[in-house]
C-alpha cells in the first residue's frame, strides 16, 4: 500500500486522479465512500476525462466517461449506461487511514 493523499484533498462528491504503479487512478468521494478504479475506460481502453479531475456527471452521482457519456455507479464501477454497459472500472485496493488514502498494486487493464 501506497499512501497517495489525504481525504481533504479530495472534495465531496467529486473525483481526483493520481498516478500509482505507473498508472492513472481515480479516487472518488461522494456519499461518506471512498471508491479507487483505474482510469480507464472499457468500452474505448482510454482515460475516462477530458479535463483534469473532472470524472463526475452533472449531478455528482455518478462516474462519467467524458468520451461517450457511459455511467458508471461509485461503490461498484458498474456501467450503468452506454455502450460499455455491462462491464465495470478496475478497482484499486483503497485503504483509508484516519484521514490518509492508501492506495493497493494497480492491475494493468489488458
């Protein structure tokens, strides 16, 4: 486990990106979870944002591919929506250590 930043550095309802084992990860906060995927999307194999740290919908509900609109739900990285529907996001190990956000070995997505 790696620690990658603090719970303050991360707003509520929202979505941060961190590298980790050489990859690009999301850590997410929304709700009182803490939810870590790869950024990488299952549909295209790409990063799901277009712009830094931005990987929320518009009401902050749900993670969203900025490529193709998918939606992802937060505790799972199930697609909701859209044409990867039935795949999910890659989970990372996520520890949270009073307000440290320690991150697992990342999987490289095949």
């Amino acid at each position: 486990m790696e620690h990658v930043c603090n719970l303050t550095d991360i707003p509520d309802d929202s979505a941060r990106e961190f590298q980790k084992d050489g990859q690009p990860v999301v850590v997410v906060k929304h709700d009182g979870l803490v939810r870590a995927f790869i950024n990488w999307c299952p549909h295209l194999g790409i990063e799901l944002n277009f712009m830094p740290d931005q990987f929320m919908d518009s009401d902050n509900q749900f993670i969203m591919c900025a490529n193709h609109g998918a939606l992802f739900e937060i505790d799972t990285g199930d697609c909701l929506s859209g044409p990867c529907s039935g795949d999910k996001l890659i989970p990372v190990p996520l520890e949270v250590r009073g307000d440290e956000v320690w991150l697992g070995q990342v999987e490289v997505p095949a």
